[in-house]
C-alpha cells in the first residue's frame, strides 16, 4: 500500500465507483510508470505480479472504465496502436503536462515537458478570437536508441 492508494481509493469514490483492487491496481501501475505510455497488454503483465489471477479482458474493461471517468487518458497512434497513461487531472504535475515524442521504429512513446505553446495560445486567441483551452501534440520521429543503431 501506498500513499497514492489512497488518493485513488477517494477518486473512486467520488466518481461514483466501487473500490476494487483491478482498479486501484491499473491506477498504480500507470501512475508509478508515468512516462512509459503503456498499451493493455503491458498494463496487464505487471498487475498480474501482484495479481496472477487477473485477466485480460477484465485489465481491458478496468482501464475502459477508468478513461471514460477521466481517471486514464488514452492516446492513439497512427499506427492504430492506443497507449495509456495516467490522466492529467490526478497526476502531481496537475494540469498541462507534456507533449509526446513517437519513434516511428520502436513505436516507443517518450514524453517531453517544455511547453513553448502559451504565446501561440495567445496568438491565436488574438487572431482567431479563438479561446484555446488545451492542446495535443504529437512529433514523429526516430528516438535516440534508434538513431544510434542506424547509425552504426
Ligand atoms: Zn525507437
Ligand atoms: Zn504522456
Ligand atoms: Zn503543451
């Protein structure tokens, strides 16, 4: 148990949701691997250490639930590959976030923290009469692992 079990039990709770150990659990493992942006299937194999009698469908279903509630936040690849992360509302860092880095060869998913984007929010605001409130970003590219071996 940890503290942030806690903090997740009472965000159930005030969701509406029943506390079951499948859902404290995805909560956990996506929190406590916040910037591996992990598909269903990664999710799985590290609740089922603590967990073995779990499966599949039901991390499946869980991870659902927890996204329809806001708890996860998903993001889609073009590749139609869908990863997971800890939703921006109940991660510590709070609101906005980071922008995420795609390697078009591992398919690995990195985060990346600078935002730059305020003065373009605000650009926009001024020509478009546009009232930002968030935005997603996406960079496709080769990671730095990648890189090195192509290089060699
Ligand atoms: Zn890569
Ligand atoms: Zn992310
Ligand atoms: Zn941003």
């Amino acid at each position: 148990m940890s503290i942030s079990q806690e903090k997740f039990r009472q965000m159930l709770k005030e969701k509406g949701l029943k506390v079951t150990n499948q859902r404290l659990l995805v909560l956990e493992v996506l929190a406590c691997h916040k910037d591996r942006h992990m598909t269903v299937e990664d999710i799985y194999d590290l609740v089922k250490e603590d967990y073995p009698e779990i499966g599949l469908a039901t991390i499946y279903r869980t991870v659902q639930l927890l996204l329809e509630m806001q708890l996860v936040d998903r993001i889609n690849l073009d590749n139609g590959c869908v990863r997971y992360e800890i939703g921006e509302g109940i991660s510590t860092e709070g609101k906005h976030h980071h922008h995420h880095l795609i390697c078009r060869t591992c398919g690995k998913v990195q985060s990346f923290k600078d935002d730059w984007l305020d003065e373009l929010e605000r650009h926009i605001e001024k020509e478009a009469g546009f009232h930002v409130m968030d935005h997603e970003l996406k960079f496709y590219g080769q990671c730095e692992e990648c890189l090195k071996k192509t290089e060699k």
